[in-house]
C-alpha cells in the first residue's frame, strides 16, 4: 500500500435509523429541506423525491463504507463496461435491500401518502435497449449482493429508450427525457473529469535510444464528467458503485474561441461536444455504423480506462500488477476500443514494452458475445477509425500484425485462414471486426447460454476455437430475483417465504424445497390465487390504458420483448389469426388473452410494421361479437423494466419463440418462468437449460431444432411448398396479404406476407407453423385441467434456481476474474 487512507472519524456523522418514526421524519424533512414544498401543496413526484432521498441517505454511508474496505483491502475490482445499463426505477430496490420495506411503509401511511402512487412517479432509467442492458443490472446487482468489487461503467445518457407511443396502431417514438425533475440517485462528481480526444495526426519520432515513438496531437478534446450512482446488495452491507460519463466541453477548446473573441462559436462548440452522451442508439441487433456511436463508445472506454488506473495507481506502480488486480468485462464488442487504449496508455504513455504490455492487456480482458447474427456484428470502416482514432487503427495494425504472424507461424499452408482470422476484413472494403479484436486482446469469451456458447465454436469463432481450444467458454445467463420475484411479484414471494423460509432470495436453489408442494392441493390454490390477483391488477392496467375488457379467467398468453423478425411475433399472429378462423368456422377454444409488448427499432421498417399488424389484427379481433370474450389481443405500448414488472408476474404463457439458433440467451424466458408460467418455445438459447431444469413434461417444446435448421437450409427451403400443403396457414397468410385486418389500405401487410413467401422466409416461420399450432392446442388441453396446469406451473418457479444471476456472477468471478467476495464490516 502506498498510502493509508486519511480517517474520517473526525466528522460528527447522525446515524441515520431504519426505524419508521424516523423514515417518516426523513421524509417530512426533505419534503421542507430537500425539496421546499409545503406539505399542504406538495404533489405526489414532491413526495416521491422525499421517499428517494429518505432511502438514498440510508445507502451511502454503507456505500462510502464498502469503498473504503475495498481500497484498505486491496481487493481485485471488476469493472463491467457497458454501453447499456437497463436499471429500470430504483426506490423499491433500495428500499427491500436495504431491508426497511415494513418501516418505509409504515412511514408513508403515517404520513396518509399512498405509497404505489408515490412509487409510480419515478421515471424508468432506461439507458438501454433489452436484455444485455438488463442483464448489465441484473450483474450489478448481483455483485453488490455477493460481495464482489463489482463497478459498472457507462455513459450518462441525457435521452435514454425511447417512449413509445401506439397513435392509430402504429408506433410513434418520443424523446425520453428522464432527466427532466433531477434524478435523485445521481450523484455528480464536478470533480472527476478525465481528457477524451479525438481526431488529430500521429507524430512519429526516436527516443535518446532510437526507439520508434508515438504523439497522438492537434485533437480535437471533450471531458468527461463522473456521476456515481450507489448500487446496494440485497441483506448485505455492500454498496457498490456505477459511474457513467456525461461529455462536457473542454475548457481549452473553449479558450480558443474566446480569444478570438467568438463567443457565440465557443458556445456552439460546446454544444456539440455535449452531443455526444446525448442519446442511446436505439437498435438492438443491428449495427447502426455511425461516427457518433464510435464515438461514444471510445469517449466512455478513454474516461473508465483512466478512471481504473488512477484507482489501480493509488495502490501499485506501474502495470506489472494490473492483472491481478483489476479484471475488464466487455459487454459485447461495443467497449472492445479499451484493448487498443489500454496499449496505446502503456506503450505511448509510459513507455512499456509491446509485448509486456500485450500480456499485461490480454491477462485484463475478457468478453462476452451476444449474438450469433451476422448483420449484428460490430465492424468499422479503416477510414472512419483514421480520422476519429488514427493511432488505435496504427495500433490496431500492429495488433493485427503480431496476431497474423502467429497464425501464419502455426497454419503456414492456409491464407484462407489468415483471412478469416485477421482483424481486418478485407472483403467489403477495408473495416475493423470488433469481435476479433475483443477475442485476441482477451484471456476468456463467453456466450451466453449452452447452446450459444457451442454455436460460436462450432461456427461464428470456429477458427479462434481451433487456435485457442480454452478461451471460448460459456457462461449462462441469469436475472436477479430480488427484482424479478421479490419486488415484482410480492404475493408470490411472500406465499414462498411462508413455506419455505426467505433463504432464496440470496440461494434462488432453495426453490427446490417447492416441489413436494406441488403435490399439495391447498398450496396450490393459494398459488393460482395469487396468480389471479396478479392478472387482475395487470387486467385493471389494460382497462385504463386501452381500454380494453379482458377476462382474468382467460390464458393470459404473453410475449414480451423486442420486436424482431427473429424472435418471430409473427409465428404468434399467425396463430392468434388461425384460432379466430376457427372460431369463426364454429369451433372452440380455451378463451385467450394474446399479450404483446415490445419496441422496434426506429428504422425497422418491417418491425414497425409486424406492430401495426397487432394492433390491427386486435381491432379487429376485439370487436368482432362472433369471437365474444374466447380470444382478445392486446398491444401493450411502451414495453420497459417497469411494464415487464407489471405484465411477468400476470403470465400463465411464455412465448419463447424464436428460430432454433438465433436468440443467444434470452433473459425475458427466465422472468416468466420464476414467476409461474409455462412457456411455449424452441431449442434455443437458454430455453434448452430451462426445459432441462423444469423438466421437460413441464414445457412445451416445438419446431425444428439447430441441427434440422442447417439441414433444412442445405437441402433448400422453399415456404410455398408449405403455404400449398396447408390449408389454415395459406388462410392465415391470405388474409394478411388482402387486406382483411387493414381493409382502409389493402396493400399495406403485403410486405409481410411477401417476406415470408417470395422473400424465402428467412426465419422459417411457415416450416415451424404446423408443429407451433399443434403445440398450442396441448396448452390449450392442459390449461382445462387448471389443476394439473398450476402443478407444473409451481414446478417452474421450484426448478429456476439455477438461472439467478447470482449464479451467473459467482461463475464469472471463480473461472474469468478471479475475484473474491469481500465483507464490508458491519456497524
Ligand atoms: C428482460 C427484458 C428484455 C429481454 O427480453 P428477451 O425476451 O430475453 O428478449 C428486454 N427488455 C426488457 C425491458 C426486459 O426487462
């Protein structure tokens, strides 16, 4: 240790105590202190900022806490960089891990506040677009929980996700202004601004030995400023932090101006420089290659980098340590530029050796892939990096360099193979891969499921597998039950807590003592109750919101995620058109709430267009008289954490739909699961690992699997052989394509229907149509014997132990970081 710490024993600190007197004293407090309203006056938002600062004021003396123990104990860190953190609200988070739940209600009653009012005026932090944002927060708190050093990494964007709106079925997307009354749990740090250049040349020159050395110079500067947010574990003292970068101008940029006496142009360019943490880009899978999103993503990896090592320098000299002390999660490729800044910081800056230095970097790294899809992977053009980055693209080369003379050293008989392997591609103009860069400059890449992680060896990474037989590993996806059971789904947790204790919700295996409970008749119906409370609470949402009239009784049936071609909400219209078609031939079915809500990508034409499809496809649905209350369809708009609560806890089905081999893990699969749904789904992703743990008589398994897909692909797939051959799909289709569901513009559903005919059907919806419609009619059998269907719905919930994120976390730790809990003492 170089030096102690200073101790703050010295300043007279007021115990704050969790009892309700004074929470509700906190509360008055701030309502006078904090915020300056009159009781008599003061809104409900007034009172929510109360609340969050009641709440707030109780983490951070356990926050300032646990970074002093992990400073005095010299701790491994994990830094989790994350162009997206998907944290959704925050003040019942810190309320229940805090463990003042009881109190803090107390409180507000005492105060004749009522408190789900007061919760709801909280904007969602939606700094992210699905599941890797929210599986960013699910790990945060998870780490927090089990006492790892755990620090997220972002950027503070001004606007996060979209709103999205539904006017006339169609989604219109408006700006997320979450920032508008002040975020509570932010807090600046002014203080902490770290140097982002930008653009600029390279200057080459020889050191007094000779030696070849680098000036990056005549940048272009931006800052970045820390805002830290405390991140508590749950029943624990840790509190662990997430800082995200907002841009700010510099102020030598600004100086140049106001020499030359341009006061109006500084202020323009300080505009622009603040533009860059302005806003998320909105695309889930496909990469929008724009020099701002660049941009971004090396203005936050520049300011964590330098961030960790002024931390890492406080304890050690130099860098020779560094692996042992700090270990760096790339949340997919986009924080992939850290490999070639964490070089260029040693090599340029303090003179280290390359090939010191490229151990000490791959000895740090590690990275995580997502997907498997193609259009998905991140790759830039050489020009773009030459202007933006010019000396990361020149140590990118080098990178490259060394990489290939390995290679070439190891397969000298194949250049096919150089090609494939090396950094650049060179097949569509010259562009970066991003995934190669992350996989050479690591010591481990995971996927994110079972099947995922098989699928990257055996295709996608195939070359890197034969080269490096150890790296690619998997690590299964989880989501933290604290928020996704406990907080979600209060009458089920405390109905589990009743029976089996409140051990899961640190050891979510503890699920398992459910199971002989499956078996006992009272259990369950106090089970469906609570299942049925909860679909009258999301039905009371859908009356307000939509007014629409759904029946609690009906098979909630929900599918709640991005929409995306692959995930294929269409296989479940098409199935919802072919249930009405029946209906209206006379026949019958179990009556059906059919569930969507999801965002698509602003310029996803044909996502968009599946939306207004729903939603055209319920109009009609909703008021025909001749389905009467057997089948109704909602669109619920806006779909983000705080919905996800809402809608998971309501489900009886899981639509976990997607082509066999697209989706790399699912989380949304795990959240419906735990809260009691069956799901309908195919072989993939993590949905494997979830039929394997639930049992598969307790999941309904369809369509074509990995395997049958490539076979189907390579023998030719042609979907008219199955739109002839199948009299209800051909219906189904028909009536889309003619306008049945659209008739004020009968050509505006074609698109659809020719993308899933003469557009090959790429996602192979019409060969896996017969096998979903017939799974569906044995869901449609189990739920009659509503019995047996909440038997297997408890076995569910008992199995998901398996996927809590704490697992996921306590993998990571032993097998990639290296990192160990440490205990925060108690007071
Ligand atoms: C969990 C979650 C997702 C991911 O859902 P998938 O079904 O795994 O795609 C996306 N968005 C939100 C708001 C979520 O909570």
């Amino acid at each position: 240790m170089k030096n102690k710490p200073a101790h703050y024993a010295s300043a007279k600190i007021n115990k704050l105590s969790m009892d309700a007197e004074s929470i509700e004293c906190s509360l008055g407090n701030h309502l006078v202190y904090s915020i300056s309203k009159d009781p008599i006056t003061a809104t409900d938002r007034d009172w929510f900022y109360s609340a969050a600062y009641a709440a707030r004021e109780r983490l951070t003396e356990h926050w300032i806490k646990t970074m002093r123990s992990y400073y005095e104990q010299d701790a491994k860190r994990v830094y989790y960089l994350s162009m997206e953190f998907l944290m959704g609200r925050t003040l019942m988070n810190a309320v229940l891990n805090t463990g003042c739940e009881e109190n803090f209600k107390k409180a507000m009653a005492g105060l004749g506040l009522d408190a789900e009012r007061i919760r709801e005026q909280e904007f969602d932090a939606a700094l992210g677009n699905g599941g890797l944002g929210r599986l960013a927060a699910c790990f945060l708190d998870s780490m927090a929980t089990l006492g790892i050093p755990g620090y997220g990494y972002g950027i503070r964007y001004e606007y996060g996700m979209f709103n999205q709106h539904i006017e006339n079925g169609y989604q219109v997307e408006h700006p997320d202004n979450w920032l508008r009354y002040g975020n509570p749990w932010e807090f600046p740090r002014p203080e902490m601004l770290y140097q982002v250049k930008f653009n600029g040349r390279v200057v080459n020159y020889a050191d007094e030995q000779g030696n070849p050395r680098f000036h990056w110079v005549d940048t272009d500067d931006v800052m970045a400023m820390a805002y830290d947010y405390p991140i508590p574990g749950y029943d624990t003292e840790t509190v662990n932090n997430m800082r995200l970068w907002a841009a700010k101008a510099s102020r030598d940029f600004d100086l140049r101006y106001f020499n030359e006496g341009n006061y109006i142009k500084a202020v323009e360019d300080k505009n622009e420089s603040e533009n860059l943490s302005k806003v998320l880009y909105p695309d889930d899978t496909t990469e929008m290659g724009r020099e701002l999103r660049l941009k971004q993503q090396y203005f936050f990896v520049c300011a964590s980098l330098q961030d960790i090592l002024v931390r890492h320098h406080k304890h050690h000299d130099g860098f020779d340590t560094l692996p042992d002390k700090v270990a760096i999660q790339l949340n997919d490729t986009h924080p992939s530029i850290a490999i070639a800044e964490l070089m260029r910081i040693m090599v340029d800056l303090h003179n280290v050796d390359w090939d010191h230095a490229w151990d000490i970097t791959t000895r740090t790294f590690a990275y995580t892939n997502h997907t498997l899809m193609p259009e998905a992977l991140e790759t830039w053009p050489v020009e773009l990096f030459e202007k933006i980055l010019p000396r990361h693209l020149q140590i990118i080369y080098e990178i490259n360099h060394r990489f290939l003379k390995e290679v070439m050293h190891r397969y000298p008989d194949d250049p096919g193979l150089w090609a494939r392997l090396s950094i650049i591609d060179e097949t569509h103009g010259r562009r970066i891969r991003m995934a190669h860069l992350a996989i050479v400059g690591s010591h481990k890449v995971n996927g994110v499921a079972e099947l995922h992680t098989q699928l990257m060896k055996d295709t996608i990474f195939a070359d890197f597998q034969r080269m490096w037989p150890h790296k690619i590993i998997n690590m299964t996806n989880g989501i933290t039950p604290r928020r996704w059971l406990n907080q979600a789904n209060p009458g089920l947790s405390a109905l589990i807590s009743r029976h089996i204790g409140r051990g899961w919700l640190k050891n979510l295996s503890q699920l398992r003592r459910l199971v002989p409970l499956a078996d006992d008749a009272e259990f369950r119906a106090e089970f469906a109750q609570v299942k049925r409370d909860n679909k009258l609470r999301l039905a009371k949402v859908i009356e307000q919101r939509l007014h629409i009239q759904v029946d609690p009784d009906s098979m909630f049936d929900v599918q709640i995620k991005r929409i995306h071609e692959y995930k294929r909400q269409l296989l479940n219209v098409l199935h919802v058109i072919t249930l009405y078609n029946r209906l209206r031939a006379g026949g019958d079915c179990v009556p059906r709430t059919v569930i969507f809500a999801g965002k698509a990508a602003p310029g996803y034409l044909q996502a968009k267009r599946i939306i207004k499809l729903i939603n055209d496809v319920a109009d009609i649905i909703n008021n025909d008289p001749a389905v009467a209350d057997r089948l109704k369809v909602v669109f619920i708009p806006n779909y983000d954490v705080s919905n996800a609560e809402l809608i998971v806890p309501a489900a009886n089905l899981s639509e976990q739909i997607s082509t066999a081999g697209t989706e790399a893990s699912g989380t949304g699969n795990m959240k419906l699961s735990l809260n009691g749904a069956l799901t309908i789904g195919t072989l993939d992703g993590a949905n494997i690992e979830i039929r394997q743990e639930v049992g598969p008589e307790n999941f309904f398994i369809f369509g074509l699997t990995t395997d049958e897909v490539s076979r189907l692909w390579a023998a030719g797939y042609n979907p008219w052989d199955y739109y002839h051959a199948d009299a209800e799909l051909r219906q189904a289709l028909d009536m889309i394509n003619h306008g049945y569901f659209s008739p004020d513009d009968r050509e505006r559903f074609r698109p659809i229907f020719d993308a899933l005919t003469q557009g090959g059907d790429p996602y192979l919806l019409l060969a896996d149509y017969a096998s979903y419609i017939a799974c569906q009619q044995s869901v449609e059998a189990l739920y009659r014997e509503s019995d047996a269907w909440t038997r297997k719905s408890i076995l569910n919930v008992a199995h998901m132990g398996k996927f809590s994120s704490d697992r996921t976390i306590s993998d990571y730790a032993s097998q990639i970081w290296g990192a160990q809990p440490i205990s925060v003492p108690a007071d």
